[in-house]
C-alpha cells in the first residue's frame, strides 16, 4: 500500500510539473527551437530554463506535502498534550525563534527505526522539521536538541531555495549544451538530404550528453551540499550549543557503527557518513561524521 501510495505521488507530480510546464512556454511564446536552418539559440535558452527552473521550483513547493504523504510524517499540533511530543515542539519552536525564522515551522513526526530528521518547505516561513521515532528512541534529550538545531539552521540558511536554484541552473545547463553538441555532432555526421538518420543521431547523442553532463552536475551540487551542512552544524551549535551538537554527532557515529561497521548507512534524507577518500566522497551530500566533529571542536 505505501509503495503504491508513493509511485501515485511521483506520477501526480510529474504530470503536473509536465502540465505547468507546457502552459508556461505557451504564455512565453517559447517556439520550436530547431529547425530547418538551425537552432534558434534564444528560444533553446528559453525552454531550457523553465523545463530546468520551473522543475525544480514546483518539487520545492510540493516539498512538505511530498515529505508527508511519502514518509507517513504526521503533524503535531502546537496544543499537544503528550508531554514528549508537547517537548520536541517546544524545543523546535524556541530554536526557531532563536534563529529569527519570521514562522515558527510545522513540526512532524514519523514511525520508522532509523535515525533520521530533516528539514524541508518552500521558505522561511512554510517549513517542515520531522524526526523519526527511531532518532527520538536512541538520543538524549540535549542530542535531539543538537540535530534539531542543525534542521532549524538549515532552514534560517535558506538552505532549501539555495539547493533548488543550483540544481535549476544545473538542469538548464545540461539540457542546453547537450542539445547544442547533439545539433552540432548530428550536422557533422549528417550525409547528404537524409534527415532520418541525423535525427536519430542527434535524438540519442542528446541522451547521452545529459547522462554525462547531469554527472558532472551531481559533483557541483554534492560539493555544495557537504558545504552547507558544515553551515548547519556551527548554526545548530550556535542554536543548540556546541556540546549538544556535537553530542549529536558523535550519538550518529555510535548508532551507524552498529548498524554498518563499515559507515555506510543512513544515506538518504538523513545524516550519511561517507568513507574519507575515493570517488564515492565526490558525490557524498554530507562530509563525514569525524569531519565534521572535528572541524566543531576546532572552531571552539
């Protein structure tokens, strides 16, 4: 049932990112961008920008709800009476205020072991933190303080709108020089009047330039991501303090030795711990858990 429940929602969502996307190229007056004598530079421009912008801004605005119905996050209400969860969104409340959030955040929750919390929403003033049980379980009460204003921190960064423009600009990049090279490659193997066969050849290069070029993509957004989660950590030491955040921390590596000996788990949403080194550490969002430790303690 959750598996259908998620492949619905994907399906929902592209078909209204498709839909949203086509009525904003008519109103633009976007035409086709190839054609007989060319490639029309300006209109390719054009549509390669809302297609790779209009994407990733409609994915940021469906964030909370996409979070919620995928994850079974649900939302506590400020007037809860369990005394547990009455805390955590005290906690998350007051470090939100600490932080100037101009909205205090919704704060949610969700049923599942690992050690998770993340921070997601449009803006500043529509955001979402959830935790998992399994994070609520395993960690104190100053840890949990210290991972939640790491959350609250990211949301005071802006880190939500900074990684959708990046990815945005990334994705109309891509699509633009991978139709450029695929037009220009196609011209050059082009024989004679026959434009079959360009076409096809100009068709597949374009999948193949994007495939590479979303890679070298990745290594910029995975770049900057390892960047601003150092951000949010000495954010939620300045929130939660440097104790707690580090606490935290050094609670993560403990449960994902446990889990992984080998520092593999907790991968996706959540706090991952790469191995130093190696090409697998280009394309990690999150710098290792030592790493990280390391450079808080030294900053006090």
């Amino acid at each position: 049932m959750a598996v259908a429940k998620r492949v619905l929602l994907f399906v929902t969502v592209n078909i209204l990112i498709l839909v949203t996307i086509s009525i904003t190229l008519s109103i633009l007056g976007v035409r086709p961008y190839l054609s007989a004598q060319g490639i029309d530079y300006r209109a390719l421009m054009v549509f390669c920008l809302v297609w790779g912008m209009g994407g990733a801004f409609i994915s940021l605005a469906l964030s909370r709800v996409v979070a919620r119905w995928s994850m079974g996050v649900q939302i506590i209400p400020p007037d809860v009476r369990d005394p547990k969860l009455a805390q955590l969104v005290q906690t998350v409340h007051g470090l939100a205020k600490a932080a100037g959030l101009p909205k205090m955040p919704q704060v949610g929750i969700y049923n599942s072991p690992e050690v998770n919390a993340f921070a997601t929403g449009p803006t500043k003033s529509r955001a979402l933190v959830a935790v998992s049980t399994g994070l609520l379980q395993s960690m104190d009460r100053e840890q949990v303080e210290g991972v939640l204003g790491h959350e609250v921190a990211h949301i005071a960064n802006g880190d939500m709108v900074t990684m959708t423009l990046l990815q945005g600009v990334i994705n109309a990049f891509v699509m633009f020089f991978a139709r450029v090279i695929a037009f220009a490659v196609a011209q050059l193997l082009r024989r004679g009047d026959d434009e079959g066969p360009s076409y096809m050849i100009q068709f597949l290069i374009t999948i193949v330039m994007e495939i590479i070029l979303s890679i070298l993509g990745a290594l910029v957004v995975a770049a900057f991501s390892r960047w601003r989660e150092f951000r949010a950590d000495a954010g939620g030491a300045r929130l939660a303090g440097r104790n707690a955040m580090i606490s935290a921390l050094e609670a993560l590596q403990r449960t994902m030795g446990r889990v992984d000996p080998r520092g593999e788990a907790l991968a996706t949403l959540k706090i991952s711990n790469p191995r130093r080194g190696g090409l697998r550490m280009l394309f990690a969002t999150h710098p290792p858990l030592e790493v990280r430790i390391a450079r808080l303690r030294r900053a006090a």
